[in-house]
C-alpha cells in the first residue's frame, strides 16, 4: 500500500485523520513527526504555544502506532490551553507567577480525548488565566492571528485557535467563560463549542470563573466538534458540578424544516461593521434557504450583559486566585520584608500582569464591606433576569442565531490601552455565558476589512441540554454558505 506523504495530513479533519489512522493508510509517527516539525518551524511566526514536547508525542505516537486497540481520535494531534493539566506538561496559564509549573496529573477532559488516541503535542498560549479578549495579555507574548498576523486572533484562547486555524493540529481545546472559544472561532475562520455549563468535567482546569468556565472546542469542522464533546462530556465523580444527565443522541439533518429560529433585535444592532453586517444577513438567509421559519425578538437584557459578566466574573476570579500568593501556588519572590504579608505582596505582584491585578482589584472591591450589596448582589439578580429572558424565548423559538462579535478581528495593539473598549467585544458572548447556554460558533461569509479579506462568524444558541441541537444546526447553515469548507491562507504556508 502506497501511504500519503506526511504533510497531506493539514488538509484532514480530526475524524478523517483519525480514520486513516485506523486503517493503516496513514502512519501515526509520520503524522505526529510532521505537525511537531510544522509547530516548531511557525512558533516564531504565530506564538501559538506556550509548551512543545515533541518528545513526549512521538513516543506517544509510537505506542499507537502498534496498538490493537484504535480509538475514535487514534493518533490525532491536539492542543490544549495552558490551564488545562496534562500530566507532565507545563500548563502556566500564560503567567509568570507559574513559570515552570508541570502539572501532576491530567484533567478529565483532556484523559478522556486521550483514551480515544489522542496525542497532545503542546499547550497553548492564552490570555493570562484566560482574562482578555484578545491573546495580548499572555504574560510571554501576544498570539498572532494566522489570517493577518498584525491582528490578534481573539481570546482568551488565542494559542488554541491560531493552532487550528495555523494547520498546527485539526483540534484543540480551549475554555469559554465569557465567548473565549466562540470569539476566536469568529476571527481565526473556526467552528467552535461552548457547551451547556456543566456538560464537560472542569476538574484539571484552572478557574476564572467557576460559575462560568466550560472546556470547549476548536476546530475546522462541525463534526469534529461533534466528536470531541461526545468523548469529554459525562459526569464525573471529581467534580460535584459536572452533570450527570447523558448527553442526548441528535439524527444529523440536511436542512431546517420545521424549525423555528429567533434573531434578536439587539444583537444585530450591536453590529458595528458594515461587512460583518452583511455577513451576518447571509447567515439569516441561509437558514430561510433550508427551511428555517425566522422571528424577530427581543433581548433587552443583553445591554447589561458585559457590566453584570465583569462584576460576576472578576468576584469569582478575586476568590479563585487568591491561592496564587507564591507560598501554596507560584513563585515565590523575594520580599523586602520578613513578613508573610511583604512577601505574597511582592510575590503577586511581579507574578501578575496588568489585566489580572484589574480584575482581581475590581472584584475584590465588588465584595468589600459597604458594595457588595450594591454590586454583586445586584449582579446576580440581573443575572437571574437574563436566565428568564432566555428562558420566555424558547417558547418562540428553538434556537437563536445571532453574530459572534461586532466586528472582524482587531489590529494588534489596538485596543490595550482602553480596557472597556476590549470589553465591549465580548458583548454578543456574555449573555449566553451567564445562562450557562450551549452555542456553537459556526463561520459566515469572509468580509472585506481594512484592504483585506478576514473572516467572520455567528452563534447558535440553543436550550439547556440541547448541546447537539445547536452543532446540527450549525452545520446545516454552514453547508448552505459554503464556508464548511473554508481554509486560512496559512494552509499553505510551508514548515
């Protein structure tokens, strides 16, 4: 049997790999061997990792090569976000203050991938402990948006989407607290998952936000995405929030018939961009096209959304990361002190970046004697009342569809001076995430933007539980677009 050569494989889909793989007509090695050489020649270029270890995959790849059993992802490479433990690996959120932390023993999500075949090469890099919404707030360096490397390709899950979108791996896996997976997959040209909150096992993840963190997925086709959260979700005894309802089995369908689909006024107004606009329209029309009866309504709430995600959000990540402190987690620095208090002080400071002391600092102060009652607690009913919202819209619909984010991918540097104005990129993201809703991120038509051509996205929302429903969806609407198919000129870039 003739075999393909090594680099044919940056054109396959993690399900096509993986049965090329099981047949024989592929060698593992040679794959695992070619992306490791692809990743480390276009590192420089896209600062996609934080952490190769090719070693370690090869050796890996060896194993599979012979093995008897071949599992659903038998030799896939994948990527996995620097706060996700792979035992072994460095996984330092992308944080000065864990330089050098290998963790002892890997997260369920990623086990569970593993026992499939796969084969993690490296962690990602990311925005530090998954706060920014850009990949500049990595504490070594900005990721690179491989479609225009000027841009950023989105965050926190930068390193993840610039892998996939690069042709490093044809999966990875990142986290979405916020939009962190739905918003790269908009600016990288990606399809990505956010899951029902719960659906996936968080243990082995480093929290932001324990309310509102999800391990998600990246990658270049729906049914990919489809695979990996049919591995990963299931309960899971170590962790008391995972839940235990099974995943339900959905008939993949050629088109919408009979299906209702809400578009809300709110979101489409929040689009800024004349071209995304209109990418967007394209993505209202496709669904008409397959069958899908459209209705306009209303989400007022979702002008409240990004300020009640910010004041939740950063309470949560004031509380989570208090254990950073360089005597139970991180390095610990030299204080100018001898006391306990001097040296977390120096320790947290040199540790943290500029980003996370913001949002240590504003949640800390939403808690502080005399503002936790106006802030966080009415935070919380807010976030109560967009539960309800959601809630009164699926008696009119069965799903929404809505864009991803107002305007294609943002100019390196852009924006870091002006926090808010980064916020405000996660506004179409943040509603979904305070429901702990199932959305799938599905590509649109590519915009002209700034005397280029940058690709766009749109979001399937869908009811608790209803995790597949929103991937099939999806997949129709980018069936019917054409863009299921769509390949980042960094295809074919060279390693």
């Amino acid at each position: 049997m003739t075999r393909p050569t090594p680099n044919t494989w940056l054109h396959l889909d993690a399900t096509q790999l993986a049965h090329e793989h099981r047949s024989g007509a592929r060698s593992v090695v040679d794959t695992i061997a070619a992306c490791c050489a692809r990743s480390q020649r276009l590192q420089p270029r896209w600062n996609a990792f934080l952490a190769l270890d090719c070693e370690r995959a090869l050796a890996r790849a060896h194993t599979l090569e012979h093995a008897a059993t071949r599992g659903r992802l038998h030799g896939v490479p994948i990527a996995v976000k620097a706060n996700l433990a792979v035992e072994g690996l460095e996984s330092s959120c992308a944080s000065r203050l864990l330089v050098g932390w290998r963790a002892p023993y890997t997260a369920t999500a990623v086990a569970r991938l593993e026992a499939e075949g796969a084969v993690v090469i490296g962690t990602t890099n990311m925005d530090e402990y998954a706060m920014g919404s850009s990949g500049e707030s990595s504490a070594f360096g900005p990721t690179r948006n491989p479609w225009d490397e000027a841009r950023a390709p989105g965050g926190s899950s930068s390193g993840s989407a610039a892998a996939v979108a690069g042709h490093l791996v044809p999966l990875a896996l990142g986290t979405d607290t916020g939009g962190s997976v739905r918003q790269p997959a908009a600016w990288c040209g990606l399809a990505g998952f956010k899951p029902t909150w719960g659906r996936i096992s968080r243990y082995g993840l480093v929290a932001y936000a324990s309310s509102l963190d999800c391990v998600a997925p990246l990658a270049r086709s729906m049914r990919d995405l489809d695979l990996a959260l049919d591995i990963m979700a299931g309960p899971d005894a170590r962790d008391a929030t995972c839940s235990p309802t099974a995943l339900h089995e959905s008939v993949p369908f050629k088109d919408l018939q009979g299906l209702v689909l809400g578009v809300p006024h709110e979101w489409r107004a929040a689009l800024t961009d004349g071209p995304s606009r209109a990418a967007f329209e394209a993505c209202v029309e496709a669904a008409r096209a397959a069958g899908a009866r459209i209705v306009e309504l209303s989400l007022p709430l979702t002008r409240h959304a990004v300020s009640c995600y910010y004041l939740l959000a950063t309470v949560e990540a004031a509380s989570n990361l208090a254990r950073f402190d360089g005597l139970r987690y991180g390095v610990r620095a030299a204080a100018h002190s001898s006391s306990l208090a001097a040296s977390i002080a120096a320790s947290r400071t040199q540790g943290f970046g500029a980003e996370v002391k913001r949002r240590i600092v504003l949640g800390t102060y939403a808690l502080s004697a005399g503002h936790a009652e106006a802030w966080h607690t009415h935070a919380a009913k807010v976030r109560t009342l967009v539960c309800r919202e959601f809630d009164e819209a699926w008696s009119a619909c069965d799903a929404l569809l809505g864009p991803t984010t107002p305007f294609p991918a943002i100019r390196l540097g852009e924006r870091s001076n002006d926090p808010l104005s980064l916020y405000a990129c996660d506004a179409l993201t943040t509603p979904v995430s305070l429901a702990g809703l199932p959305a799938a991120a599905l590509r649109t038509p590519l915009v002209e933007h700034e005397g280029g051509q940058l690709p766009t996205g749109a979001q399937v929302v869908t009811p608790h539980g209803a995790d597949r429903l929103a991937l099939r969806i999806a997949e129709v609407l980018e069936t019917q677009l054409g863009t299921q198919a769509l390949l980042s000129p960094a295809a074919e870039v060279q390693a």
